[in-house]
C-alpha cells in the first residue's frame, strides 16, 4: 500500500539530484529545537506519514530511513506504511546511530544537506565529524524540503498575554536580574536563547503558536543592560509592547535575528548548543568568544517558587475533579461503554478539563488507547482511527490540562469489566513499581539515574521491561515535557541534563508501564513534587511528595501481590483522595469516590 509520502520522496530525490546531494538529513525541530513542533515544521510527518517525536531521517538515492525510540516503534511501522521510507528502531541492536549510518553511506568528497535551522550546533558538530571522516561537505544553507513541502504553512503568530505575578510569583524584572548575575559570573557579553519554553517563562509571557504549549515563535538577546526579543509583532499587543518596554527590551522582526546577530561578533556570547540552531551559531560570524552550557534559564524553571507550587497544586485538585467525574461515568455506566469509541471518550474527558477554573488547552492530546492500541505508547485516535470501546480489557487515558495555575500530566489504566489473570498480574507489577519510586529517600546529589532503578527494577527481576524513561519533569503553565529534571536509566542520545540532580521545588512525573504489542499496554502516572526531608550526619535527604490525586483502579489489581508495606501505602494515598476530592463532587460521584478509594486488606 503506498501513502501520499512515497511520491514526495520521489520529488526529494529528483530535487537532491539537481542540487547535488547524495544525502539529506531532515530532524523533527524547529529553529528552536522544540519538543512539539507547528504543521509548519512538520518536514518528517509530510514526507514519511510518521506523526511521532524525536526522530531523524536520512535519505539517499537509494534509501530511506526514519530513527525513534522504542514509544514510537508500533506507531511508525504503521504510518509510515507503503511510504518508501523503513523503520530503525534506536537503540536496538545491529541498528546503526544517525552518524554511524553517514560513515557508511557517504563517498570521498560527497555532499550532506541538512536545514541549519532544524539543526542544533551539538548535532551539527556530531554530524560534521563523521561526514569529515570521508572527506565529505556539510551542506546546512539550503532546504530542499521546502520544494517538496510547496504548500507549507505560514508560521503562526498568535496573541501573547502575560502571567501575573499572582500566578508565576516571581517579576521577570527579578528574573532578568538573576540571569545578568549568572551571564557576569560566566563573564559573558551576551546571552543568546532561543527555547521557546525559556524565553515565556523568563519573560513571563504565554502564547498559542504551538498546540499544547503556550509558548510563542521568538528569539531572545540579552546584554547586561537591554534585550532584543526578535518576534512577528503582530503577535504583540500595546500592552505588551509597554510591558517589554518597561524590561528595556526591544522588538525586532523574527526573521531579522539572523542578519542582527553579525553585530555582536567578536562578544562572549553565552548559549546552549543543545537549543541553538547552527544557522544563529555560523551568524554570529568568526571571532565570536562562545561560552555553551545548558541555559541557566533551564535550570531556574525547574525549580518552582512557593507561589507556583501551592498554584500547580491547586491545577491538580482542579484536574483531578474533572478526572474523578470522568472514571465515575465510566465506572457506573452512566455512558454506555459499548456506545463509546476511543476518540469520543477521549471528546469527553476534554469537556470535563473545559469547565474547570482557569482552564487554557489541553497539555497535550489525549491518549485513550483500547487494547492493542495501549501497547503504543503515544497513540492519538482520530475520528477517522479509533478502535471501539468493550465491556473488558483496559483502556489506558494518558492526559493533562494547562491552567492558569499549572500543568498536569496524568495517566490512568482503567478496567472496563473482565480482565485475565495476567492482566491483573501485569497491572499489579506496574502499581508496584509506581509505589517503590514514590516512596523513595534519597541524598542531595542524587539525580533521576540513580533513581529509576526503584521503580524499572521490578520488571527487570521478571525480566521484563518498558522502551521510555520512568519520569519526565513538569513545566508550570508551560511544556508538559522540561528539564533538567528526569528519571531514566539509560542516557545514551539523551540531553546532558539527564545526570543534573533532583533538587527541592522539582516536579517530575512516576510513570513506568508494559507494554505488549498486539496485546495491551499498562501505565499508572502521578506527578511527584521533591521535598526536604531529613538531615543528619550522613547528610541532607530528599523525598516525593505526591501532588496527583486520582484514585487508581482497584478492580484490576491483585491484592496478594502487594507486601503490607505497598497496601498501606496504597490505602493512604488513596485516603487522601477520597479526603481533598470528595468534597468538590456531587453526593453520588462522592459515593463513588469512597468505593473506589476502599481500603486494600
């Protein structure tokens, strides 16, 4: 079966062929290196049909192939079907890395060509190194893709709006100030970010360019005494446009930042190479002092404020009102499971976030995946893909809300009638798992490395297994997705703030899953806050405090596989559910709660 990308690759050929480039690299980014990304950045799922993140593809005359990791390896086999372009599975092995593949496949004095805007300098350096091995040119001044991609979209520039101090709790002004402090230690002239998550939170400004984050298109210069914020202005109200003034920074076109930069060159320019597009890097031009590190602006954020966290607890108490509404109409039948379909359950669970307080969009698009459908990790259904709903098996919903006053990322597995003895084994094991890393006490210096093996360690004892990280930190009204902040074991191709430890004020989700494909796939999310706990002469301690107050579904697990420890564990967070929410529902959605809150014995 051939889909709509096979004839665009042909054309990428016939264009690649005329330019002279035997191979081209296209990344899923944009020119600030952003996680999600707009329709008119959307170069991998045009050519290859693929609608996932973090992957890479590499096409030659003869080949091409797309890299992802193991969330997305079931979703790519079947929408890149008939696309011309196969599958490598990162990480797996006999599978080649991206720069691995450009040693074997480029010739003496071969060209590569990649888009400099969708490339980071880190990657650019990586790439470069190989493609020298063989004598071969880097190409990053032309996009062929934008022949190909003939009707892209205009970028978008929607309205900016400012987040009170009411909500972020600290000024910008202060903020800027703690930036300026950072930039004279590291003795730099200029501090160059292009993250867009970095610059709405240093600003405190929001947008609506990217679905799901709302952040906006920009570019950010700062000097010790000025800032230019290079933008499409017509994304800037009056309002704005005097509040930026007050901050002493000044507008400039979006697209001018890479003719400006030429006026800085010979400064010590302080900047990410992991977030700098190698287009910005070559226009600050030769002579330029750069001092990279990752943004400091990365690691302020992710440490919250009292303000934003007494708010993003309050967004979850909120969330957690339209979640309990959402399992007790499931739960009791009040709609027809066998009506229902996995895109219309999700369309629910969005109206019940709707009508909560200070509720912006969605965090990111819902997740209700059915049987088989679960076992793919990032599975959106759409009107015209969806599976059914029946009265057995499970439904996983992996969901969140933005608000005014935080971000929530929640995932629930829900029983919707009879489950089998493995099923019930394998959601227990995922509950375990979820309930070893939320009671963890760690020391200062621990990062989310050390950690994961508290929850991963429970599959591994049965030899088993999920292709994700355990955890991801949390933005405040921002990415649901940031850093520095994580809990994975394995940090080959990850960011270098992977090792960066987990300090007081972080917030970094719990989620470990299985995943069978053709099967089913389990996952129990909550959102852990990390806290002071002891000190002593061993040292200072850490701990999680939970901030999800969700019940978790006790009709799928199997009670004689907890220890006494887990089922008391379980039984006060649960309490604690059942104590904050009941209030805020109705008397038979409260009734509800007490059940599903029932002690475990």
């Amino acid at each position: 079966m051939e889909n709509a990308g096979f004839q665009r690759l042909i054309k990428l050929r016939q264009y690649m062929k005329e330019e002279g480039i035997s191979l081209f690299l296209i990344l899923h980014s944009d020119a600030h290196m952003s996680e999600y990304v707009s329709e008119a950045d959307s170069d991998i799922e045009y050519l290859t049909g693929f609608s996932g993140e973090n992957c890479t593809v590499a096409v030659t005359q003869t080949e091409s192939h797309l890299w992802t990791d193991g969330r997305f390896f079931i979703q790519a086999e079947k929408e890149m079907l008939g696309s011309g372009t196969d599958l490598f599975r990162s990480g797996e092995d006999g599978v080649p890395k991206v720069e691995e593949f450009l040693k074997s496949h480029v010739n003496e004095g071969e060209t590569v060509s990649c888009d400099g805007r969708r490339l980071s300098r880190k990657l650019f350096k990586k790439y470069d190194e190989a493609i020298k091995e063989k004598n071969g040119i880097f190409d990053t001044s032309s996009n062929v893709m934008d022949k190909v991609f003939s009707n892209r979209p205009k970028l978008p520039s929607e309205k900016l709006f400012i987040l009170k101090d009411e909500f972020s709790g600290k000024s910008a002004s202060d903020k800027l100030s703690d930036v300026r402090k950072h930039m004279k230690e590291k003795k730099a002239d200029i501090f160059f970010l292009s993250s867009l998550c970095d610059i709405a939170w240093l600003l405190n400004l929001r947008g609506n360019d990217i679905p799901c984050t709302p952040v906006f298109y920009s570019f950010l210069l700062l000097s010790m005494d000025e800032g230019k914020l290079f933008i499409n202005e017509e994304a800037v109200s009056k309002e704005i446009r005097d509040y930026l003034e007050g901050l002493n920074i000044k507008l400039c076109p979006y697209e001018s930042v890479y003719d400006a930069l030429s006026e800085d060159r010979g400064k010590a320019v302080l900047l990410d190479s992991d977030t700098v597009n190698e287009r910005i890097y070559e226009s600050f031009g030769e002579g330029t002092n750069f001092i990279e590190e990752i943004n400091c602006t990365e690691v302020m954020k992710a440490v919250k404020n009292e303000t934003e966290i007494k708010n993003t607890k309050k967004a979850h108490v909120i969330d957690a009102v339209a979640m309990c509404r959402f399992l007790y109409e499931i739960k009791t039948g009040k709609i027809d499971i066998e009506k229902e379909d996995e895109y219309t359950i999700g369309e629910r669970l969005y109206r019940l976030r709707e009508e909560g307080e200070g509720y912006i969009e969605p965090s990111f698009p819902t997740i209700a995946a059915y049987g088989e459908n679960a076992a793919l990790m990032h599975y959106t259904a759409t009107p015209e893909m969806k599976s059914p709903l029946q009265k057995r098996g499970f439904l996983l919903v992996d969901s969140g809300g933005t608000y005014f006053t935080g971000t929530t990322d929640i995932t629930r597995t829900i029983a919707l009638g009879e489950l089998t003895k493995k099923e019930r084994e394998d959601f227990t094991l995922v509950l375990k798992s979820s309930l070893r890393l939320m009671r963890a006490r760690f020391l200062d210096g621990t990062t989310g490395q050390n950690l994961d093996i508290l929850a991963r360690g429970v599959m591994w004892e049965r030899g088993l297994d999920y292709k994700c990280g355990t955890g991801h930190g949390v933005g405040h009204v921002l990415a649901v997705h940031e850093g520095p902040n994580s809990i994975r074991w394995k940090i080959e191709n990850a960011p270098d703030f992977t090792a960066h430890p987990l300090k007081p004020g972080m917030i970094t989700t719990d989620e470990p899953g299985l995943y069978f494909e053709g099967e089913y796939g389990i996952r129990i999310e909550n959102e852990l806050l990390c806290v002071e706990d002891i000190k002593n002469e061993y040292g200072r301690y850490y701990s999680f405090e939970n901030i999800t107050l969700v019940p978790i579904d006790l009709d799928a697990i199997e009670p004689s596989m907890l220890t006494e420890e887990e089922k008391d564990q379980l039984n006060a967070y649960h309490e604690e559910v059942r104590k904050t929410i009941a209030p805020l529902l109705n008397e038979d959605e409260a009734k509800w709660l007490s059940e599903a809150t029932r002690a475990v014995e």
